[in-house]
C-alpha cells in the first residue's frame, strides 16, 4: 500500500467514523509532544502520563497541544500508560457529548469546544485556507484533519491513485 493510500485510508476512518469509548478507553487531552512519537497528557483524574502514537496515525495525522484522544490503557507501563485509539475532531467531542459519553472532568472545555463549532467562523477560517485541493478529497470534513505545515505537497502525490 502506498504512503498516499495509506493516508487516505487514515483520514477516512478519522472523518467518517464517529468514536464512542469502550469501558477500557480514556479520553485523555494532550498537554505537550515529547518526541519518538510520545505525547504528555493529562488524564481525567489529573494525572500527567506519557501516551504514544501507533505507527498508522505517525506522518499522517498530527496532533497538538489542547486536542483530545481516546486511548487504550497501557498496565504494564511505568512512564508510558497508553496507546492514541483515535483522535478526536471537533465533531466527535461534540457527539460524545450529546452521547453522554465525555468526561465531566473536560466538561467546561467541551462547552467552548461545541460554542465554537456552532458559530462555524473556525471551519469557514480553515476552509480559506485549506492546504489540498478539493481533488484530493470527496468529503467536506477533510479540512478538520490537522496537517503538518512544513511538509510540502506535490502534485504527484495526487496522480498516485
């Protein structure tokens, strides 16, 4: 599978599938990248623990400090106690609310989270300043989907598929 494949199938699974969390999942919301593909988050009972990225979401899908993952629990661990399951959108912290599923403990940052998603200034903002072109993807939520900014794209990228 090509890395441009394998991008596509990444970003489709992330805007098209809305996560609810298993009883063993935690949605954590990261507090700093830490390098070789670790986060420091901070859990909902306060706690500060490391949490790493599996190999699918590395090069693909990047995260930043304040976003919100699901993550599986790690028990072995002493640093790292936890794998990223998925990466949650606006749109999916906005459905685990209405769900009943999120955290009291984020509760008032996902009040501001669903203000600003009701308001649509942010994705309008995005929209003008969307890196692809509207080839590269069919759906509408392909703009949510954090990008590395250093990174350039080429046209061939594109002609791959």
């Amino acid at each position: 599978m090509t890395e441009t494949t394998k991008r596509k199938h990444v970003e489709r699974e992330l805007c098209e599938e809305y996560p609810l969390i298993k009883e063993s999942q935690v949605v954590v919301r990261i507090q700093a990248p830490r390098g070789n593909n670790l986060h420091e988050a901070l859990w909902p009972d306060g706690s500060q623990f490391l949490v790493s990225m599996p190999t699918k979401f590395r090069k693909h899908i990047y995260i930043k400090r304040g976003d919100f993952v699901i993550v599986d629990p790690i028990e072995e661990g002493d640093k790292v106690k936890g794998e990223i399951a998925h990466i949650l959108l606006q749109e999916d912290v906005a459905n685990l609310v209405a769900e009943g599923q999120w955290p009291l403990e984020f509760a008032d940052i996902a009040d501001k989270i669903c203000k600003r998603r009701s308001t649509k200034s942010i994705i309008h903002d995005v929209r003008l300043h969307k890196p692809y072109s509207e080839s590269d993807g069919d759906t509408d939520n392909d703009f949510l989907i954090q990008r590395n900014p250093n990174h350039a794209q080429s046209d061939s990228d594109s002609e791959n598929d």
